[in-house]
C-alpha cells in the first residue's frame, strides 16, 4: 500500500487510539480484504446486511464492519477523526458521514463513513508473511486453494482433513491463523503462527502461510462468515470448516463431516470407515491445556511432536509458568500485611523469583504524582499491571497488593497477564467497619469529615469483584491462616509444588 500525503487539515482533527480488534479490523478494511468496502457500515447498510447478508444497494455482503468509540473521543460537529495506532502514529482517517449513540447511557458511539489510509500498519513477528490480499492473489495459481483459517494450532484431526480433501479437490493448501486477537491455547499471535507453521512439513508440498488480522466474532455463524469472507479475499476457493452458516458464501465450504483417530490403522479418517467402538475423539481445548498446565505429554496420535513442542514454549507447565498474584481490598483490609507474608514465604522456597507491588509503594515510585481520580486509580492500576506482566513474561511471581477498586481496571491487567502467564485474584473481603477500626493513619476518619476526597468505601465506590479466585476475611481468619489459604490455592493449581 502507498501512503497518502499527510492531510494539512490532520493536525485539528481529533484522533483516538483504537484496541488490537479495531485496529486489525481497520487494517482488514484498508488492505482490501473486506472490498468493495471502503469504510465502516452506516444504520441502512448495517440492517440490510442483518436481514438480508447484503449491502442498502444490493450488494451482497455478510459481515457487520463498524467503529465504535468513545463519545467524548469526537466532538459532535467533528467531521474527521484520526486512527492511531499504539505508539501514536496515525493509521487513517474515517470521514464521518453518520454517527448513533450505543447503549443507553451514551458512553460510546458508532460512526460511519469511508475510510482513507494513510499509511500501512508496522507489523511485529513474522511480518515477511504478512502479505496483502491483492498480493497473495497475483502469488496463487489458477487451480483451487483450500484454506482454513484458525484460532488454535492443528492437531492431527486438522492435518488428516487438510491431506485428504487436498489430494480430492487437487489443491493448494492455504493456512490463514487468525492473530487478530488472543488465540485459543497459545494466547500470543506469534505462538499460533509457530505452531500452524510446524503443521506445514505433514501437508502437502506447497502449503502457504498468511497470518490474517481478523478479530473473533461473538458467534459461531458470524465467525463462519467473516473466515468465508476473509479466505475468499485471499485467493482461496474452497474453505474447510466444521461450522455450516446457512448463507451464499463467496466461497465454497468443505465439510468434512465426523473424524476420529483409528488406532488400529494409526491415522485420522471419516468415523464411518473405523470399527465402531475403537474410535478416539480429539481432546478439547481444556483435555489440552490441562496436559500442558502439568507438564504432562500430548499424545503423538492426537498432535504430531513438532506441533506441541510449540506449545510448550508458549505455555509451560504451571510450576515454570510466570504468574501474577493480584489482591484487592479495601485500605486497612490487610491486603498488604498478607501479600508481604506471602512474598517472604515464596523468597524462603527459591522456587522462582518474587516481586512486590504494594499499593503504598507503587504510588511513592511508580505514580508519584497521580491523584486519587477515577481516571489516575485506574492508571495506577494500568501501570502495576504492566510492570506485573513483564515480571511473568520471564517466569517470575508477581504479587500485587492495591486497593484498586474498579472492576475495569483489574479485568485490563487480567488480560495483560493472561497473554504471557497466569492470573490469581484473591479478594480481601475484610469488612469497612473492621478496617476502620483498624485504621492506625486515621484516614477513614478524616474522609468521614471531608478532609480527604475520593476515599474509596467512604466517599469513592469500591466494586467487588465476581471473579476473585480466592475471598479472604482477616477479621476472621489469623494473618497465618490467610496466607496458607493462598498458598494452598497456589499448589492446587500447580503453580507451587
């Protein structure tokens, strides 16, 4: 793609950053993957394609392609607005023909209108594959191209497919792995590039590589027509899935119907032709992540080796796997005194190393300088995830300990952690009239005279979380207690032997 000159006008406009979704979405759209598009759908174009899998001028068309922002990221006589990616560089700009308010409380709106890049997007890993539609196209053959396009890295089920419904069609093998958002298993983009990549030397001679930045759809049939979509545009002519989405897809679909692994010949076939009763089914996702969580082999008949060494760099067992101990609670529940003691028992066994991020601490170091609004605690919050996230990125224990009492913040830092390691949040649930009387600063008792504003349980809301792994109540379990409850989690997940 060339890039357009910078727009004199680009400085006055207003720009916003969008997440890893929207912006693979965005780059789908302006590499032509999604052509004829050329923008982001409008009211009439969005309920045309819900009614009718077509565009308002009768264009056929399957999959919703919208922008949702913030509302205070656009002024309402804006016109214009900038597209940057994460390091504040401008992508494209969307010239707003339409905008509709979604949800009821007005938070975000939806905009609409053509799209004009102004420059490709920087790739990271494996950019020399990164090719665009138009590009991959010109590289193909006349003759059919099988695809399949994946989330998760193949297994033997998927290569036996891929080897018998190529040698039929007599085709091209084209593996698309879908790095637009975090992948099933791996987690990581480039992990589930590897592990397609390792697939390649058990498929037939040939077989093409293109990681595609699409981002995962909210149902199977959605997801059926954006991978038809996307794999089309590609070059593909024939697309394998188990996944049926009752449209005229511009491509055809290959169903292969019901596999399994027959034991007794050694190899993947249509379960029709296995004796009955002798039939393996493939593991689940979670039958798989279990066996690597412990550090248990992956059976050779359901994954060639190459494949799951792969996976064991991505996700080792838990015992060598980075991890980050999150608890949350209000001041003066005695999050801190228990995230201390366990620091110091896990320094005591040497398994790994140990950081501490306590609340206190971060605030004099971290984000000196931060007030105690919505919009500081929560990038106060944001920081200690980051600095967690590279501790467990290298194996290490991260135990984090502020109060941080929104419910947003600590699902961010979940998904931040969750990308390289684990993630534990342990809820100290100690209740406000305890930790008042314990408040030895005398805190609760200056916010409860307006002497210190925003004081979360006073004056701030603090939300519980629903996802702890672990509530603790230190007015009525000892400080020892709490920690060997810890503890004891830690070891019945694996991570603590």
């Amino acid at each position: 793609m060339t890039a357009e000159p910078l727009p004199a006008e680009l400085a006055g406009w207003p720009a916003w950053t969008p997440s890893e979704a929207q912006l693979a979405e965005l780059e789908l759209l302006t590499s032509g993957a999604y052509a004829p598009l050329t923008g982001y759908l409008g009211s009439d174009d969005l309920a045309a394609v819900a009614a009718r899998g077509e565009l308002s001028d009768g264009t056929r068309w399957l999959v919703p392609v919208t922008l949702e922002v913030p509302a205070d990221a656009v002024k309402p006589d804006s016109d214009h607005l900038v597209l940057n990616d994460h390091e504040g560089s401008p992508l494209a700009v969307v010239e707003i023909s339409e905008r509709a308010p979604v949800g009821p409380d007005g938070r975000l709106v939806r905009l609409a209108g053509p799209v004009h890049a102004l420059r490709a997007p920087e790739h990271g890993p494996f950019r020399r594959l990164r090719q665009r539609p138009d590009q991959m196209r010109s590289a193909l053959d006349d003759g059919p191209v099988l695809a399949v396009a994946t989330r998760a890295p193949l297994n033997g089920k998927h290569i036996g497919q891929l080897r018998h419904f190529a040698s039929q069609l007599k085709a091209r093998v084209l593996l698309l792995p879908l790095v637009g958002d975090a992948p099933d298993v791996v987690r990581r983009p480039e992990a589930l590039v590897r592990s397609v990549m390792a697939a390649v030397r058990h498929l037939p001679p040939g077989t093409l590589v293109v990681p595609v930045p699409l981002a995962r759809r909210s149902d199977p049939v959605s997801e059926s027509r954006a991978r038809a979509v996307i794999a089309a545009a590609y070059g593909a002519t024939d697309l394998l899935t188990d996944v049926a989405s009752g449209d005229e897809l511009p491509i055809r679909v290959v169903a292969p119907g019901e596999w399994a692994y027959d034991p007794v010949n050694e190899v993947w076939r249509p379960l029709s032709l296995i004796q009955s009763g002798t039939e393996r089914e493939e593991l689940s996702s979670g039958e798989l992540t279990a066996l690597l969580d412990s550090g248990a082999p992956v059976p050779e008949w359901f994954m060639p080796p190459a494949v799951s060494a792969e996976l064991r760099k991505v996700r080792p067992p838990r015992s060598r796997r980075g991890l980050v101990v999150f608890f949350t609670g209000l001041s003066g529940s005695g999050k801190s005194t228990v995230a201390r003691d366990l620091r110091d028992v896990l320094a005591e066994r040497g398994d790994r190393t140990v950081s501490l991020l306590d609340g206190d601490l971060v605030r004099r170091l971290l984000s000196a300088g931060l007030t105690f609004s919505r919009a500081d605690r929560d990038l106060n919050i944001a920081r200690i995830g980051y600095v967690a996230t590279e501790v467990a990125r290298h194996g290490g224990i991260a135990i984090c300990a502020p109060i941080a009492p929104y419910a947003g913040a600590r699902a961010q830092v979940r998904q931040m952690v969750t990308e390289v390691g684990d993630f534990v949040l342990v809820h100290v649930a100690t209740p406000l009239s305890e930790c008042e009387a314990r408040d030895r600063k005398g805190l609760y008792a200056k916010a409860r005279v307006g002497l210190i504003d925003s004081f979360t349980g006073i004056s701030d809301p603090y939300e519980e979380p629903d996802d702890a792994d672990l509530v603790l109540d230190t007015s009525k379990v000892t400080r020892q207690e709490a920690v060997d409850a810890v503890l004891a989690l830690l070891t019945r997940g694996g991570w603590l032997s």
